[in-house]
C-alpha cells in the first residue's frame, strides 16, 4: 500500500506522524498577498484524505500557514473545527 494516493503532482507542504498513538498532523502554507480563504482549505482537506497512513481511527491536526492572514469564513471554520491558523497579521 502506498501512503498517498493522489496525483504525484499534488503536495502537502506538512506531514508529521505520531506512529505510537496513531496522530497525523497536517500542514499547508501559501506566500500570497491575498488572504487564504475556503478554496484553499477545501483542496488542503481533500488532499489530506488521500494519505492512506493510520486511516483506521487516526487523529488528524491541521495547520494553516498564510503570510497575508485569513477570510472571516476561514477564521470561523478554523475555530469551529480546532484548526491551527498562522499568519504574519
């Protein structure tokens, strides 16, 4: 078994596993001038579930990294899901 299935053209910037407790910590980072919103997030998601490692009842972590900060829809989807925001803002 492979540990990512998606297209080997796509990445994730972050992977962090703790194989003992079965966590996978996950992390995206975009250099842009605009604020990263819900597109980003919803691909960032997408391409996360194709990690096959610890699929079976792993505890996944998301980290976002934006040097221009985030959209209010953004911020309210973080807090809601307990995602991790990072910005220069």
């Amino acid at each position: 078994m492979t540990p990512y299935t998606g297209d080997r053209n796509e990445k994730l910037d972050l992977i962090a596993l703790n194989k003992k407790t079965n966590e996978i910590f996950f992390g995206e980072a975009k250099w842009s001038n605009k604020p990263m919103g819900m597109n980003i997030y919803e691909n960032f998601k997408r391409k996360s579930q194709r990690v096959e490692w610890g699929k079976q009842n792993r505890k996944e972590y998301f980290a976002l990294f934006s040097k221009s900060g985030f959209t209010p829809e953004m911020k309210k989807t973080a807090k809601k899901g307990g995602h991790i925001l990072v910005s220069q803002r």
